[in-house]
C-alpha cells in the first residue's frame, strides 16, 4: 500500500480501537448509560479525526479547498504508483551502468516523493513533477527495456538506445537541480524567519 494512503488506514484502525476502548470504559466501568457513552466515544473519535488524521494535514497547512485536497492526494497517489512501476523496470535491466544510473534516479524520486508528502502545500507549485517528468521517466524507462529484451542490434535501435541512456543523465541532473530548489525555498524562509526574529529582539517587540 503507498505510504500516504497507508498512514491514513492505520490512523482509522488505531482511532477506532481507541474510541471502542473508551465506550467500553464509559459504560462498563464508570456505568454511564449506554447513549450517552455512545455520544461521547463518537464525539471524541470525530475530534481525533479532525485533529490527528493524516489526511487533514492538508487542513492544517492551508489547504482548505476540498478539491485541492483530492487533487492533491491523486497526485502523490499517482506519484507512488508511478514510482514503483520505474522500481519493478529498474530491477529489470541488465546492463550494471543503466541499472546503476536508474538507482540514483529512483533515489532521487523517492527523497522528493516525500519531501512533498510531508510538505503538502508545496504540491501545487511542482505538479510538473507529477504529471510530466514522472510519466516522461516511466515512458523512457519502459521504452529502453523493451527494447533491450528484443536482442535486435540494428544501428537504428542502438543509436535510440544510447540516446535513451544517454537522457538518464540528464534526469538524474534535472531531478537534482528539482530538489535542491524546494530546500532552497526552504532555506529562504528560514532565513526571513530569523531576520524579523532578531529584529523583534532588537526592537524588544515581544
């Protein structure tokens, strides 16, 4: 199961343990009646969901919109699906130096897979990665396999397999440059964050 749909399915167990738990106390050990146990495990299981699910971390970040919301989760959703698609075919190959270019590619994947994950208002500003390089790198990745399992070695089908060799370079670069932006943003944000800090000290506006 991907990991964002995962934490989501185990938060809703353990939730509901715990609101099971809490009207067996209610209504067996301190005899409250048995509605108004019921009431009270369900509210706390409503507030729990609202403050502590996985999901709404969307909520808390600022990410109101409800149709942001689905489309952000389809898109981390896909992200993952597509992620492990490029795993399977990565495992695949033959060649040691594609195979060890394709483990740098996944790599870098997985580390701005959750990056976004766990910064999901941030979504919306690399949605390119989803719905472009993503499907780019499967189509090529695919390509280059079932290529390389025909055995044919005419000069037109080696001239498009080293070129294709040749463009996971080029995505491991760009990949690169990707994640190194959002730590920038990151870095950028924190250095504002310090600087009025220390202005508010200076000021001793606090």
């Amino acid at each position: 199961m991907l990991t964002y749909r995962r934490n989501i399915v185990i938060f809703d167990v353990l939730n509901t343990l715990i609101a099971i738990i809490i009207f067996i106390v209610l209504f067996s050990v301190l005899n409250m009646e048995i509605i108004v146990s019921g009431i009270l495990a369900l509210l706390i299981y409503i507030g729990s969901s609202l403050l502590f699910a996985p999901n709404n971390k969307l909520v808390l970040l600022g990410i109101k919109d409800s149709n942001k919301q689905k489309e952000y989760m389809e898109l981390l959703d896909n992200g993952y699906e597509t992620y492990e698609k490029i795993i399977k075919l990565k495992n695949q190959l033959s060649k040691p130096k594609i195979k060890e270019k394709c483990n740098g590619m996944v790599n870098q994947i997985a580390k701005i897979l959750k990056y976004l994950e766990k910064h999901p208002n941030k979504i919306g500003a690399n949605k390119k990665f989803f719905t472009y390089y993503l499907e780019t790198i499967l189509k090529i990745v695919n390509s280059y396999y079932d290529l390389s399992m025909q055995n044919v070695h005419s000069k037109e089908i080696e001239e498009v397999m080293n070129k294709a060799e040749g463009s996971l370079d080029l995505i491991n670069k760009s990949l690169d440059e990707q994640f190194s932006k959002m730590l920038q943003n990151d870095a950028l944000d924190l250095d504002t964050e310090i600087d009025l800090l220390n202005n508010s000290i200076k000021m001793k506006d606090f």
